[in-house]
C-alpha cells in the first residue's frame, strides 16, 4: 500500500516517513500517499502540521462517499486531530422533517464519520462553535463557506479542500504546505473599491450582493476590498464570503482596516501594486439583486440560514418579528450548537412562535425538506440564492432578512431598503 522510495520530491520528517510507511497503521499510510500526490501536484515541498480539521463529505451525494468512508473504517481509521463535520443530509433532531429517499444510506454516511472520531457538529459554520480556530493556526476545512471565513476573517490557515482530501489530513494530521498555508499564498491581487451611498452599508443585503459580484469576478484570486467599515460585522462578513464563494472559487478576502490581515492595502498586497482594480457602485448591487432573483415575484416560503444561522441572527429574527406570525412557511437553517443556546435563553420559543420552521444539521437547499411551494422561495442568502434553482427547481426572490420577514407575514413581496 505504501511507495516510500517513489516520493522523491516531498521532503517528509521522521514521523511523517514513519506514517507512510505503515507504522501507525493502514490509514494513516494511505492518507499519506494520496497526500503526498497532492503535494506533488500543487508544488509543495514539505507537510504543515494542522490542529484540527473540518469534513464536508459527511453530505450524502452518491455511492462513492459511502464506499470511501467504509474503506477507511475497513483500515481501522482514526483522526488524529479534532474534527468537526459539515451538514449531512438528514436533520437528526427534527427527523420528520425529511422528504427524500435516501434516509438509511445518509445515516450510514454519518455514523461512519462518527466512528472515525469525528465530532457529530453537523453545521456549515464550524466558526460558530467553542472550537473556532486562532489567527496564525494551520487547519484543514472542507466546505466552501467556512474555508473562506477561517482564511479572510479568523486569520488561520486552510487550503480549499474537498471531499476526501479534508478528511485524509485529519487522518495524517497535516497538510501540504501550499497556497492559503504559506504567506504568499495568502497576498491580494486584485483591489475592489466599493463606491455606494454611506446608508447602504447599513443594511445586511449589501455584503452579500458585493460578495456574488467578487465571485463572479476573481475566480481564485485573493481581492483587498476597500470601503467597507466595522459595520462589517462577522455576520455580514460570512455573508459576503459565502456568496463569494458560491458565485466563484474564492478561497480568502482582504477588508481594509476590518479583516486581521488587511491594516491597509499594502499589507494586504504585501507591498506590491495589485495587478488589478475594479469598483462597485450602487448600480452593480442593484444588478446583482437581479441577478440572484429568478422566479416570478410571487412568495410562497421564505428560506433563511445559510450558512447556518448564528445566535446573533437569531436574535435579530426575533425582534424583527417582532411578536407577529408568518402567514406562509418560514425556514431557519441553524446548528445544533447554536439552537441549543437559543432553546437556555427561551429565543427558540420565541422564533417558533413567529411561526418558524427550526432546521438544523442540513440545509433546505440541499436536503428535501421544504414542502411543495407554490411560487418562489424567498432568502436572504446569497448562497441560497445562487444554488437553489438548480438544485431544488424553484424561483427565488433575493431580499434582506428584515424583506423576508415582512413579506412573510404579508404573504406578499414587501421590500424595505428604498435604495434597491
């Protein structure tokens, strides 16, 4: 199983030699050769040991993910780091909420993952749990969501993983150090100055429409974003990285005087002149707002939460629903953490008497769940937004949280920020 004398171009130290070639088990070894391979492949000379680790295969999609995951176990596989586990494909908390047929084959998926010494975390947003990682630390993250936000607002250090690789470096404990590891990787090339009215920052939809824009602009360039402030929360900064991420193959942002790498420009783009520049106006948010509402007009549910609701949206949900009830099905997708929170401080009674529908360990997006619509979904995720019509077949209507709100009580379109 292992090729110790055929990796000639990776150095390995004692013990990463030592877990190629078997000494610590199958698993281990065979993480390591197909690291090994990847670090060939992407120039990298040498491993980084990671502290943790996040696995976004835990998602049943096809056959193949159940068949590695068993493999794995068939080796006696174990983390060797602690490990978090992305949205799976059933809400194990709310298990009647499921409308698929494939129930047993996404339970085995996530036991399998379990047994391996992950964490049942079950949330897209693992920088919403105690075990955030620090600024400066080398971790290895699936998800596209959460690779941006541990990059551009937490300041560690994780390559775009996908499924498998995520759950090797777990396995091996390392990762090759290339891209977003190492400190060039992590420089901007491309500068985005954003030019709108003052009052438009205020609202939450703007980060969202800005970071679609960024997607579809820099592939997987890494942009320094100048004009945003601390309004800029982390919130609306997962919001804007999502949508990023979604839109494009975005991996880490620059925020100018907000994101803990980005005092001001130069440091961002380590002393160089970006090779490029481009400006947002109003008129391109206005855009991107059409872009990601593709239906009829006509609200039939409202969708909120992805990425996975935090305690702070909650509590924003609440008091902008301020004691009403929605008229039509109202979905929040959050984490189990979080909802156990909600539940200590009585916010969840208050959501689910507006009328919500609390989803947690998945997403609506990606798991049959809502019921059938009649008419569009409306959201506040740019995520959401851009994924679901292909996904789920279904028009969406893109608004604030504070739109989904009033439209949802209404049972009508209602749109509240008068500069769109």
């Amino acid at each position: 199983m292992t090729r110790l004398g055929n990796v000639i171009s990776v150095h390995l130290t004692a013990e990463e030699r030592s877990l190629l070639a078997g000494e610590s088990g199958p698993a281990p070894a065979f993480a390591m050769e197909i690291l090994s391979d990847v670090a060939e492949a992407h120039g990298a000379d040498r491993f980084v040991e990671i502290s943790q680790a996040h696995i976004d295969g835990c998602l049943y999609h096809a056959p193949v993910l159940l068949d590695f995951a068993n493999r794995l176990l068939d080796m006696d596989a174990s983390v060797r780091v602690p490990t978090t586990l992305n949205v799976s494909s059933l809400d194990l908390l709310h298990p009647e909420l499921y409308r698929g047929d494939r129930a047993e084959e996404s339970r085995a998926l996530m036991d399998a993952h379990v047994a391996m010494g992950c964490g049942p975390t079950w949330t897209c947003a693992p920088y919403q749990l105690s075990s955030t990682p620090s600024f400066g630390q080398h971790i290895a993250w699936g998800e596209s969501n959460a690779i941006v936000f541990a990059n551009s607002v937490i300041g560690a250090r994780t390559g775009r993983y996908g499924d498998f690789i995520d759950l090797l470096c777990a396995l091996a404990g390392r990762a090759p150090l290339t891209g977003f590891h190492t400190d060039e990787g992590r420089l901007a090339t491309v500068m985005i100055d954003i030019d709108v009215p003052d009052e438009v920052l205020d609202s939450d939809i703007a980060y969202p429409l800005i970071g679609f824009l960024i997607g579809k602009l820099v592939g997987q360039a890494v942009p320094v974003i100048n004009g945003l402030d601390q309004r800029a929360d982390q919130d609306r900064l997962k919001a804007l990285g999502a949508a990023a991420a979604s839109a494009g193959t975005i991996g880490m942002f620059h925020v100018v005087g907000v994101t803990p790498e980005a005092p001001d420009v130069e440091t961002a783009c380590g002393g160089r002149q970006p090779g490029e520049r481009h400006v947002f106006d109003l008129g391109d948010l206005i855009r991107a707002k059409e872009r990601l509402s593709k239906g009829s007009g006509i609200v039939g549910a409202v969708s909120v939460g992805t990425p996975h609701f935090s305690l702070d949206e909650l509590r924003l949900l609440a008091e902008v629903s301020g004691g009403r009830r929605a008229t039509i099905p109202f979905y929040v997708n959050t984490s189990r953490d979080v909802l156990a929170q909600a539940a200590d401080s009585q916010l969840r009674a208050t959501v689910e008497a507006f009328g919500a529908t609390l989803v947690t360990d998945t997403c609506t997006y990606i798991t049959p769940i809502m019921e059938d619509v009649a008419g569009d979904v409306m959201t506040n995720s740019g995520k959401w937004a851009y994924y679901a019509p292909g996904n789920l077949g279904v028009g969406v209507i893109f608004g604030s949280l504070h739109d989904c709100v009033e439209s949802a009580v209404a049972g009508e379109h209602i749109q509240t920020d008068k500069w769109l």
